[in-house]
C-alpha cells in the first residue's frame, strides 16, 4: 500500500481489517509513516464501537459512524470489513468510489448478515 502511496499522486483508498485491533494497527503504520494530516486519512469507526477505546494516536484520525460523509471526503479511509459493509449499504456508494481496496487478512473475515 505504502508503495501506491508514493507512486501515484491521484487516489482514494479503502482498507479494511477483520478487526478494530487490526483497522488500528493499518492506522498506526499510517500515522507513522508521516505522510498524512488528520483528514486526509480517517480511521472510521463502527456504530458501537466507543470512543475511549481507540489508542490515543489514533483519536485525531478518528470518526464515528455519525459521521460518514466527513469520512468519505478523505483520500483513506480505515475500517472493519463490517463496519464497511453497513456504512456502503447505507450511503448508496458507487462502484468507482476507491480507487484501491485492500483487505487486511481476508480469510478472517465474515460475511456480513
């Protein structure tokens, strides 16, 4: 990913991980890799999730579900495959909205009901 990053200048990408333990950790490296202002990379997070559980790094990158279309204006956006799945069935999302999707662990993931 980090490689697309640097190589093309236009992009909006998605990334979703089987888990908030792993959405955090893809955000982490994002951070870290000092390339990104709070709002050009969101770490959206799902309906229940709570606030005070995102590790400090993260809380100036962080969004609600309340706020989605805030979200959908940044270049990337980190999620859950689940949380996804529910915020795309609700905001009717095109199919030439990202343009890279790239799902972390794939195989531990679960088909949303």
């Amino acid at each position: 990913m980090l490689k697309i990053l640097l190589s093309v200048s236009v992009f909006r990408i998605l990334v979703c991980g089987p888990s908030n333990a792993s959405a955090n950790q893809i955000s982490s490296y994002l951070i870290e890799f000092g390339k990104f202002e709070p709002g050009e990379f969101v770490r959206l997070l799902g309906y229940t999730s709570a606030e005070s559980a995102v590790p400090e790094l993260l809380k100036n990158y962080a969004m609600d579900g309340t706020s989605m279309q805030s979200a959908f204006m940044s270049r990337i956006i980190v999620t859950t495959c689940n949380s996804a799945a529910q915020f795309f069935e609700k905001m009717g999302i095109v199919e030439d909205q990202f343009s890279h999707v790239f799902i972390d662990e794939a195989g531990y993931c679960h088909e949303p009901g």
